[in-house]
C-alpha cells in the first residue's frame, strides 16, 4: 500500500462512469463491441490503482429507477439475459469501493459527488466508462470547472462509433486539458508526487 494514501485519503481518485449498465437500448449492440474491451483495461486500470491506495468511485445512472439503489442495479445488470453484463461482471464493485447514483449526464449534477472527491482530498480524477461523448465528457467538464486535474486514458472509455470516441477525447485534451494517454502509461507514483493546486 502506498503511503499517499491513508484512509482513503488520496491525491487520486479513479472514477468509473457508467460501467455498470444493461446496454438494454438502440445504440446498445453498437457499445458493447468496443465497451467489452474498455472494460477489461478498466478492470486492469482499477486493480493497479488498487495497489497504491487509489480509492475508485462508480459513479452511476439510476436509469431512472428513483427506488431502486447501486446494490440492486448491480445485480439486475449482470443477470445473463442482459446484454451488457459480460462487462458487469468485469467490473463487479469490491467492498471498499464507492458508488454515486447520478440522474443525468454529469456524475457532478445534482450528487454527494464533490463533496465525496473533498472528502477524500482528491485533486486529480481519473475517469473512465461510457460513454466518451456523453456521461464521461459531462463529468470531465465538470470536474474541470471545480478545478480537478483530468486524466481520461483512451483505451478505458468507449462510444456507439470510434469516430465519436476520437472527436471527444480530442475535445477534452483541448478545452479541458486532459490528458488522454493509454491506461498502460498511467504512472501511479508520479501522480501520487505531482503537486496539483485546485483552482
């Protein structure tokens, strides 16, 4: 365990969007051919953030289901007839883990998120999930205007076309500043040391 972070109290937060989801809708079949391989470089992303502390948030849709909670829309999504529980059980959430339920694009719109993230002193996000040009760039954006470093590995998000996908990340490396490279040239250590000021 990395001495960064104790208690969960960690310069970095790895935020997982929208991952788990039964892709029941048109676009859904489009999604999973590149959101299945998202997800197991997610998976592998997450067990490394794992080794150093790094606390992960899913930060999810309720799908508009105002009485159900994250327990419950976990197990309904990877169920077998779901579509997109091959993922699901991917990135099955651990004990230690977080969860946010969100109602609209934005991870940040009406959520505990920010006050989550200063909870536990996190001044750089990682996010990914699904999909690029929707949930992920709306929480990117947000997360931008509060002043959170941002980091959006490109092999760890997906859209309905590639086309999409690129067009997003090129967005955020340019309005936001992120930084988009593959998950595999995240170096935990070097974020854990970099002094970032929140705005």
């Amino acid at each position: 365990m990395n001495n960064e972070c104790v208690r969960h109290e960690c310069a970095v937060a790895l935020l997982l969007v929208d991952v788990i989801n039964d892709l029941e809708f048109e676009e859904g079949e489009d999604l999973m051919k590149t959101a299945l391989p998202a997800a197991r470089n997610i998976a592998r992303l997450k067990r490394e953030a794992k080794k150093y502390g790094v606390p992960c948030l899913y930060v999810n849709d309720n799908f508009g289901q105002w009485q159900s909670d994250f327990k419950h829309l976990v197990m309904r999504c990877v169920t077998d007839d779901a579509r997109g529980a091959p993922i699901v059980r991917e990135l099955v959430p651990q004990p230690d883990d977080y969860f946010v339920l969100k109602p609209r694009h934005s991870g940040f719109f009406q959520t505990p998120l920010d006050l989550l993230l200063q909870h536990l002193h996190a001044t750089q996000l990682i996010l990914c999930g699904f999909t690029t040009d929707s949930c992920v760039l709306f929480t990117a954006n947000d997360a931008y205007l509060r002043g959170f470093g941002i980091h959006v590995p490109e092999d760890c998000s997906a859209a309905v076309a590639k086309s999409r996908h690129v067009s997003a990340l090129a967005q955020m490396r340019k309005t936001i500043k992120a930084d988009t490279w593959d998950s595999v040239q995240l170096d935990f250590e070097q974020l854990l040391k970099k002094d970032w000021k929140k705005n």
